[in-house]
C-alpha cells in the first residue's frame, strides 16, 4: 500500500534540499523528492495523516483535517533542531557561510560575487569552473552568480566565444573595495606567510614573491585565552611578567583593555596596579596568569590610548623635485602630504616604523620624509610604555 494514500501537491520555494517528512507520534520516515521549476519545488504530500517536514533550518508541522478538528492547531513553525540534520541557509545579502548536513559549507552569494570581480581585475577573466571549484556549488548556481554580476557591472565583462570564458573589459572597474590592490597584496603575503591557504584566498595566478624573514614571536593560547576574557569582562588579572629590565619575572596584577601590535609583536595595554598607570606588556613574557578578579578600573580614565595625534608627513626638502614627487605617488599624499592619525600610546611604535627618531627626527641615512607638524606635536613625542 502507498505511504501516501491520500495525496496533496504542496508548492514551497526554500532552496535545493531535501524535505523529510515523518508520521508523528510513530517511528519510520518516508523522503518526498523535490520537483524543481523555476526555484520553486512541489511536493507530493499526504494529506491524511499527520506528519513533520525538516526543511533548512524550520520544521513545518502538517495535520490531517481528522485531527485538526479534534484539537487546536498547533504552530506552524518551530526552529529545527541540531539533530534533524538539515542545513543552515545563508541569505544572498550577507557575508558568512554556513555549515550543512553533509559537512559542506555554502557561501552566499555577496562572496561569490566579490569572488568573481577580483578574478576579473586580477586574472582578467573568470568562468563557470572557476566559481564551482573554488565554492564547491554546482554549475547552474555559477551561471547564476556570473548572471547576477553581469546585471550589476555590465561594462565590466564580455563573453570570449573562443576561449569561452568571461574576460574583463576595458571600461571594467571594480565594484568592491575587496578587489583594491591592498587586498591583492595582504592575500600574497597572508599565502607566503601562510597564513592563509590556497582554498581561503582568491588568487588564481599566484607570483613568486619573498619577504622578510621575522621570528616567531610566539603566544601561549592559554594566557591569550584569559587576556581576553579579562578585556571582554572588564576583569583584573595576576600574572608573572618578565620584563627586559629584570633578571627575574615580577608578581603583577593588571587590568588589560586593549591589543596593541607594532608590525613586530603584540601588547596589552592594560592598567599596572603596582605601577599605578597604564602600560604595554608584551604578551609572550607574560606568564603564570591567575584567575580573574573584577576590577574597578574605567578604560575611559587611559588617556594615551583614548587619544589621537596625527602626523603629517611631507617629502624632504632636500629632494629633488622629481624625487619629491615619487615619495608623493610611493606614500599616497595629496598636495604634498598625507596625514596619519595614531594613539598617542602607539606614537613610539609608529615613529619606529617610519623611521623616526623618539625625538621625531628622521633616522640617519633616512631622507625620504620628514614630519611636517614636528613642534605641534612635540609635547606628545612619547617614551616607550614597555613594562
């Protein structure tokens, strides 16, 4: 006899998946097969016995007319839960990704179509395969995406009949900030690095490319693990900090705030109970950290952290015009001068970085900039924080 001896054609447009539906209260299930047209599926349903559908991440409960005149209805939806198995969707509009019942991950459709602008500045052209291989989606979700930008940036791309592949136009521009030569570049480095894989980058041709070698500053996770939790609850912490300063590793108890990182290592500013004032410690000469306390200390009251300095770099007087026009280009200024906005408490890193003397003069042999508000700033110029 049919399991579904009485049957009602149910329309529902939920994306490709499965629909399983289960008599309630009684043990067994039975698998309707979708019927896709046009993004809509149809179901073959009973309509006389009551039963569950698991579909992505709801439950939709049918009841025969016998038992709907019974008892009230009861609701029509309810969050599926984690043991039914079905996938979690992703809506087209953000950024995430979901994990579904094989084990696979679905991207939405914003990545894919940032995906597809970056090959086409980058590589100049994109395909169908290209999409599929990288998302694992099948070919008709592809064509879709590549249709769907096409929509957006119509004078971005053109069909090649030849090759059969979509190649950038001349007029293309790229519609994501993800496609800027920044993001090309940190994705380079993050690969050489590795600290991305091929499969999280959206690289196709990837170049040779060095760059220098730095040692591995090294964190334990354990002592990361509560620096954060005391930041994320306002929380003092008991530690053993070994400074540069002592042969020996002293008792502290600070109250950390924030993550500072000078292109080298990373810090914690934190409050230092003992010092009474708010410092940096570098994290891998934090050790032994005990539990966590409440602490009556406001981030608000770090002045240095809380407040901005800007430094306004200009091309060296002593450069020839032409020389002082590609500093220009090489540090992105307009007019003659770029701004950079910095925490006070990050002012030392920062001068180190570009170059800088502490004092706020260029380092020796250094001529390229030179700091244009020097005197406006120079009651700032900081002393290293470094517990």
């Amino acid at each position: 006899m049919s399991p579904w001896p009485t049957a009602k054609l149910l329309t529902i447009d939920i994306g490709n998946t499965w629909l399983s539906a289960r008599p309630r209260g009684k043990r067994g299930s039975c698998r309707a097969r979708m019927l896709k047209v046009k993004k809509v599926y149809a179901y073959f349903l009973c309509a006389s016995t009551n039963y569950t559908i698991a579909m992505k991440n709801r439950t939709l409960r049918h009841r025969s007319p016998e038992a709907s005149r019974a008892s009230p209805p009861p609701e029509q939806e309810e969050k599926l839960p984690e043991s039914h198995g079905a996938g979690t969707s992703v809506g087209a509009g953000t950024s995430g990704l979901a994990n579904t019942d094989a084990g696979t991950v679905k991207w939405s459709q914003e990545r894919r179509l940032r995906f597809i602008d970056f090959r086409l500045q980058w590589d100049g052209r994109i395909n169908r395969r290209d999409v599929t291989e990288f998302f694992k989606i099948s070919v008709p979700q592809a064509s879709a995406d590549i249709a769907r930008y096409t929509d957006l940036a119509p004078e971005n791309l053109a069909y090649d009949t030849s090759s059969r592949t979509y190649v950038a136009t001349r007029a293309f521009a790229p519609r994501y900030q993800t496609s800027g030569a920044g993001q090309y570049l940190s994705q380079l480095l993050a690969l050489e690095r590795q600290i991305l894989t091929a499969d999280q980058a959206f690289l196709a041709f990837r170049p040779p490319v060095a760059s220098v070698p730095l040692p591995n500053r090294t964190v334990d996770p354990q002592t990361l693990s509560l620096v954060v939790q005391a930041i994320a609850s306002r929380a003092k912490l008991q530690i053993q900090y070994q400074s540069i300063t002592r042969d020996e590793p002293l008792d502290r108890l600070i109250s950390p705030h924030a993550f500072g990182y000078d292109g080298l290592r990373w810090h914690v500013r934190a409050y230092c109970h003992m010092r009474g004032g708010f410092r940096d410690f570098v994290l891998g000469r934090i050790m032994a950290p005990g539990a966590l306390i409440a602490s009556e200390v406001d981030p608000q009251q770090d002045v240095e952290w809380n407040s901005t300095v800007d430094l306004i770099l200009t091309p060296n007087e002593s450069l020839s015009p032409m020389q002082r026009k590609g500093v220009e280009v090489d540090y992105g200024m307009t007019n003659g001068m770029v701004t950079l906005p910095c925490r006070q408490a990050m002012l030392f890193y920062t001068l180190r970085t570009l170059n800088f003397e502490p004092s706020g003069a260029p380092r020796k042999g250094e001529r390229q900039v030179v700091i244009a508000n020097l005197e406006k700033i120079r009651p700032w110029l900081p002393k290293p924080g470094q517990a």
